[in-house]
C-alpha cells in the first residue's frame, strides 16, 4: 500500500502544511498588533495599558515570534526541496521569481521580528511590570516601543505584497523572457525594499501612522514591485 504522505508529494505538503499554519499565527497576530490593539491601546489609560503590556502582550508575542521562526524555516525547507527535486533553474521561471520576491519580504518581516520588534518589546515589558510593582520607569522605554511600532508597521506594510507574490507564484504566472537577468530584477527590487526597510530602522512612521495608511501604502506597493517585475521580466 501506498501512503501518500509518504511520497515526495506528501513531503511537499506537509511542509506546506505547517507553513501555512504558522503563517496564519504569525500574521494573524501582526494584523491584530496593528489594527486592534495598537488602536485600542491609544484610547486606554495608563494603568490599564500597563496591565495589558505586562500580562497580554508577552502571551501574543510568543505566539507571534515562534509563528514567524516556524514559517520562516518551514518556507527555507519548501524551496530547497523544490530545488532538490524541480532543479535550481525552477527559480528562473514565472513560479521561482514570484515565489522569491515573496519570500525576500518575508524573510525581512522575519528578521524584523526577531532583531527589532522582539528586543525592543522586551523593554517595553519589563517597564509595565516595573510601574506595576512600584519600581522606577525605565526612561528608553518610550523610545523601545516607537522602534518596535514602526517595524511592526513595516512588516504590516510588506505582508500585503507578500501575500500577493507568494499566491501568484501558482495562480498568475507571468512571461519569462530568453535573455532574464534574475540579478538586474532583484537589485531594482532590493533598492526599493532595501529603502523601506532602512525606514524601520532608521526612519519614521510618515504615512504608515494610521490603518488607513499602512494599508494604502502595502497595496500601492504592491502595485510597484509586480510593474517593476512585469518590465523586467
């Protein structure tokens, strides 16, 4: 008898599998980080933010940080088994630059997680409990929350294009020409990311402030990188 998760296919979707999986935690919980409780947290008084910082916050951001180690891995592992089994010219068709586009945004999402977000949230938590148990603010505390809230907010921004790219790797191919520089197409797409995420290092919030904002901003990028992919490709 054969078992089909057993075959090479089974493989490939249970890699899938867990992929989509910790994909939903990892971007389910950023969206509600942006559009929920970053709202609410604005209209919430002092002591109320503070308890939701030092008993809430550090429950989501597990959730949220393993849900993004998890898809990342598991996506390293879903294109090197593509590879070993397609070949590495798979990455030169319609499928192989719609598919690393994405997972060039997603692996910056990801190291936004475990360089920026995390680290700074870590103080922002330890100043809640801090307050809460009578003991002197920590002063960069401020400061930590602003970095961690523009990365997160750049990470809002990049999973709208993400999301598209790794969708149209299978369901809008594009026309590959003869003469593809893979390398020309991921320097003209590197600049433009590149500049973004030296934003939510270095940066400010600008439009990325609001809801509204960030979301306008992820579609019309969106919309940028796939003409940029279109032309050179």
């Amino acid at each position: 008898m054969n078992v089909g998760m057993l075959s090479s296919g089974g493989i490939e979707m249970f890699l899938r599998w867990v992929h989509y999986f910790a994909g939903v935690i990892w971007i389910g919980i950023l969206y509600y980080f942006n559009f929920v409780q970053g709202e609410w947290f604005k209209e919430a008084d002092g002591t109320t933010k503070n308890n939701a910082i030092n008993k809430l916050v550090p429950r989501a951001l597990k959730w949220f940080r393993y849900g993004a180690l998890f898809t990342f891995l598991s996506g390293v592992f879903i294109l090197k088994y593509k590879a070993m089994t397609a070949g590495w010219d798979i990455f030169t068709t319609s499928w192989g630059v719609l598919i690393l586009t994405g997972a060039a945004l997603g692996t910056i999402m990801f190291l936004n997680v475990w360089l920026i977000i995390w680290p700074n949230q870590k103080v922002v938590i330890q100043n809640a409990t801090n307050v809460i148990e009578g003991k002197p603010a920590i002063p960069e505390a401020a400061a930590c929350g602003a970095k961690a809230g523009l990365a997160s907010r750049t990470n809002t921004l990049f999973s709208i294009p993400m999301l598209f790219f790794m969708g149209a790797a299978s369901h809008l191919p594009i026309e590959v020409s003869d003469n593809f520089s893979g390398w020309c197409l991921f320097a003209v797409l590197g600049a433009v990311i590149g500049a973004l995420e030296l934003n939510a290092i270095k940066g400010k919030l600008g439009p990325l402030t609001t809801i509204k904002g960030v979301t306008h901003c992820g579609l019309a990028l969106t919309v940028v990188l796939y003409a940029i992919i279109e032309i050179i490709c």
